[in-house]
C-alpha cells in the first residue's frame, strides 16, 4: 500500500462539480481542498485508495490543482508507480 500526489487534470465535468460539490472550509480562502473522490488514472484504470483528496490553490495569476492518493492498494501500487517503486527500493542499494 502506498500514497501518491500528482498533478489533477480536470474532465470536462469538474467545472459543474466545483459548483454542486463545497470544499472543506479552509482558513485561507485561496486554499480549497475536497475529499472522499473517486481516482482515475488519465489511462482509465481506476485506483482503489483509502481517500483522495483534490487540492485546488489560486495564486491569483494562476491556479495549480493537484490529487493525493492515500493508501493506493488496487491496482497495486507497484503496476501503477514502477518506477516510484523502483527509485525507493534502489536507494538502498550499495
């Protein structure tokens, strides 16, 4: 099981969903996170994971969303992230 972040390249539906669905409450209203969401890979594979969570922040000349994918464990993690796998498990090479 492990956790990943990347960035979150909205459908053609998030616009109306961002409308229907309220963020969490945030101190800063420049911050807005939402939780509890289905993932998607952009290949179409579905991830099962404990939580995702959708990450939008303005910066007022631009705006950067990205996706926390928390306790990934179908599919594994290691056929989505290979090379993450890969990275971790070499670094303890001699």
């Amino acid at each position: 099981m492990g956790c990943a972040e990347g960035d979150f390249l909205p459908s053609d539906s998030f616009e109306e969903f961002s409308i229907r669905v309220l963020p969490q409450l945030q101190e800063d209203k420049d911050y807005r996170i939402w939780n509890g969401l289905s993932l998607i890979m952009s290949d179409g594979r579905r991830v099962q994971c404990v939580d995702t969570i959708l990450h939008l922040v303005d910066f007022g000349d631009h705006v950067e969303m990205f996706v926390d994918a928390l306790g990934v464990h179908e599919p594994p993690y290691e056929d989505l992230f290979p090379q993450h796998v890969a990275a971790y498990e070499n670094q303890f090479k001699d």
